[in-house]
C-alpha cells in the first residue's frame, strides 16, 4: 500500500489543518502553527496517517504539545466518531465471529493508518476541549484484564457527563466507531 501524498495533496492537507488549527484556538494555546507545519513536513509518512484521518472524517487537530519528547500530539476531533465504524474491537474478537462478521476491527484498522485509539484517560482530555460524541459513542483501548474476559470499552458522551461502558469486543455498532491519536 502507498503510504505517501503527493506535493498536491500535501499542500492541501496543510492548508485544512492549518484552517482547523486557527479555528480552534482553545485546544492548543501558546502553540504556533509554523512549527508545528516544519515537524509535519519533516515526517511525511505523519502527514499520510493524518490524511487518513481527515478522510475518514475525523478532523485531526493538535491537542497538546509533549515538550520532554519534543511531540506534537494530534487527535481525532470531529464533533461525532468518526466515519470508522461498525468494526469489533481487536482480530481475535472478529475472528470469533461466526455470523455477520464486519469489515475489521478496530485495532487493525488503528495500525494501517499509523496512529493510536485513545485510552480512556485521552478520551476524557479531550472531552475538557468541548463536547464530542454526544449521538455517537467510541471504542478507546481496553486494559488486557477486561479484554481477556472477552470485554472491551467504550466512551461517549450524554447528559453533558462523559460515560465508559463495556460490550463484547465482537460487538459492533453503526454509531459505534474510534478516535485515534497521532505524535510528531
């Protein structure tokens, strides 16, 4: 698979996320674009994860800045999950189904774009920035002691309070999707 932009799409992806980045000024103060666009054209096999991102309609912005490993950190923050949906949580929960089983998982799917799923904690950080899934609700990773009982967990928010949940990890839901995480 083709994990490079050209020039064309590059330009385009910056000009976007350079719009979203002015927009939302609160969720990363004190943060100037221009560097943070010199670490992005210094990583290309980055800026394809974040288009990847962008085209699955999850409009990745940056959140926070890691200044002990010099990271940016970019996350999913489109009002609702975004258009990755319908997917059981990890290969092994897919593989157990034997009827209906969706196109992937959440997991692997995480892997081919290059990015992260949100822990529970980054769900909740991102929730202090605004009010995400509020008709939706997203899988973030599962600690391997729920998982080996054949659980996985998810987030959303309602009531203006943001919930975890558990279902099977071979459940999947059409509101149902993930929020990833990016570092540059």
């Amino acid at each position: 698979m083709k994990k490079k932009l050209t020039q064309e799409q590059i330009n385009e992806l910056l000009k976007i996320l350079k719009a979203r980045f002015e927009k939302n000024m609160h969720r990363h103060k004190d943060l100037k674009w221009e560097k943070i666009q010199t670490k992005l054209e210094a990583a290309p096999e980055k800026l394809w994860s974040l288009n990847e991102m962008e085209q699955t309609e999850g409009e990745p912005d940056v959140v926070a800045y890691d200044k002990r490993t010099d990271e940016y950190i970019f996350f999913d923050c489109s009002p609702e999950s975004p258009k990755r949906r319908s997917l059981c949580y990890d290969y092994p929960a897919w593989n157990s189904r034997k009827a209906n089983k969706p196109e992937s998982n959440v997991i692997d799917k995480a892997s081919e774009m290059g990015i992260e799923l949100l822990t529970e904690e980054q769900y909740r950080q991102l929730q202090e920035l605004g009010k995400f899934d509020q008709k939706t609700s997203s899988w973030v990773q599962t600690p391997a002691s729920i998982r080996e009982l054949g659980g996985a967990i998810f987030c959303d928010r309602r009531y203006n309070r943001v919930f975890m949940y558990h279902n099977g990890a071979d459940s999947y839901y059409a509101a149902r999707g993930f929020r990833g995480l990016l570092k540059i």
